[in-house]
C-alpha cells in the first residue's frame, strides 16, 4: 500500500515543531508519556494518530493541537526582517561606507537563506541545519552568508574577497573601507587564528525556534538561527587575546572584552538577546 501524504505531512509537521523545540524523540516521547518508537512512527507517517494523542504531543510542544494540522495551510516563508528600531548608530556606519539599511537588509538575507536550506532539509526528512554541523562550521556558514549579503545590500559598493584571505570584504565605493567580519554564538568572543588589526565587522547568533522564541541556556537551545548583534569598530593590537597553544588547539586570536567594548552596537535585538542583564544601547558594556 502506498504511503498516506495525510499522515506523512503530519509527522513531518511534528518533526518540525519537535526541532524547534528542541527536544529528541525520546525528550518527546518522555514528556507525552508514549514510546519513542510510536514517536518515531509518526515522524516517518506510519501511524495513524488519535485525537488524545495529538493533545498530548501539542502540550509536550507547548503549542496548540491545530498547529500539528497546519501543514497545508501554513503561510509561504517570508523574510525575517529586522526591526528598524532595533538599528542604531548611522555616524558609526558613514566611518567604513556601511548603512543601517545595508546591515538590516544584510541580516534579513542571512535569515532568509538559512530558512531556505533549512525547508529543503525537512522536505526530505532530514533535520535542520544546525542538527547536522558543528556549531564552528554553522558559524562560519553565518559569516560567508552574511559577506555575500553585504556585496549585495552595497550595490558592489563592497566585494568579496577569496576564501580564507584577509580581509573578508574589499571597500570599492567612495567612504568604503576594507573590513574584516567575525561571527560568534551567543555572547561569546569571536576568534581567529591571527591577530587582525583593523576595521571590523562583528554580528552573533542565538538559536531559537522558528518563531523567534529563545531560551537561554545551552540546553535550552532551539535549531534556527537569529542573528541578535551586529557591532563596527576598528580593532587594535592589544583589542585580542592571543595565545599559540602546541598541538589541536594551535594559534587562537580572540577579541577581548575592551575590544567589544570599542565596538559601537549597530543592531541588537533585545528578545533573543543572551546576556544576562542587556544593557542600553546607549552604554554597551559585554557581560
């Protein structure tokens, strides 16, 4: 007998939701109370589940029963857009030739990109992309995003310059400057391998849930990306820490606090931010 397309679209919703929440099927299974094969089977569209059960699995996921139903009547995926509120500090910007407009639009493509991958991954049955790379590599998937985002938001006003060659973006446009972009999860330090002097670039992430929810905490993650921080600033020597470590670890540059601290914050997002106590925009100090 042929698959059911009912029952399959169902279990992929429900993988979805469990993604988003970030909860294995047996963190699924365990709150609900059934097994995690039964939970599986549903994933796969093999079973045909009952009214209880779909009560059960949509207070598990903290979300309403007809949000496991909504998979033909979903809307089309439209652009996470950054608040325009949420974008400061344009003098900053004029220094390097950037825009708030360029950082938003920049941000917005990011998103926009990632959600793209990540509907082809689900299509198939498979997880999200954050599931699948190490938190480095989505890091640095992050960056290159955001680069390409940048050349094109600019109108060519920036280029890209070639893998791993310093710095990440070519200023060609009146105003424009060189700039070298680092990426970083949460509230974390970007590193690199060298100490690189000069005008920069940094945005974080967060990992929350397909409709922006984020919990701080590393369990507590959620599966999509939100970039919360974009900040500008030209770095100095001494704005790194620098360390050259015999065997795996190896070379290691990372800004330190007074080189955030330099930085002027031109976008930050107080929902998904994960400091502890955000401050004003106004007097950024990292935490």
């Amino acid at each position: 007998m042929p698959p059911n397309r009912d029952l399959q679209s169902f279990g992929e919703r429900l993988r979805e939701l469990r993604q988003d929440a970030a909860l294995s099927q047996e963190g699924l299974a365990e709150l609900t109370g059934l097994h995690r094969t039964y939970v599986g089977g549903i994933e796969r569209g093999e079973r045909n589940v009952g009214v209880l059960n779909i009560l059960r699995l949509a207070r598990a996921l903290r979300t309403h029963p007809r949000e496991l139903l909504s998979w033909s009547t979903r809307p089309t995926r439209t652009p996470r857009t950054p608040q325009r509120k949420h974008l400061h500090h344009q003098a900053s910007l004029d220094e390097f030739g950037l825009s708030l407009a360029i950082v938003g639009q920049s941000i917005a493509q990011v998103h926009l990109s990632l959600d793209g991958i990540d509907a082809q991954l689900l299509e198939s049955g498979s997880d999200r992309l954050s599931r699948l790379i190490e938190l480095a590599n989505l890091s640095a998937i992050v960056g290159n995003l955001y680069r390409g985002a940048i050349v094109k938001a600019s109108d060519g006003r920036f280029e890209a310059n070639g893998p791993h060659k310093f710095p990440d973006l070519l200023g060609h446009g009146p105003g424009c400057e060189d700039l070298e972009l680092k990426v970083a999860l949460e509230n974390n330090k970007p590193k690199g391998h060298l100490v690189k002097p000069g005008p920069h670039i940094v945005l974080r992430y967060v990992l929350a849930d397909s409709n922006g929810v984020y919990r701080r905490g590393k369990d507590s993650r959620g599966t999509v990306v939100w970039i919360w921080e974009v900040r500008v600033g030209t770095l100095l020597d001494d704005h790194f820490n620098f360390s050259n470590t015999e065997g795996d670890s190896g070379k290691t540059a990372v800004i330190n606090a007074a080189g955030m601290n330099s930085m002027e914050v031109v976008y930050r997002d107080p929902d998904r931010c994960p400091l502890a106590r955000p401050p004003t925009i106004s007097g950024v100090t990292d935490a």
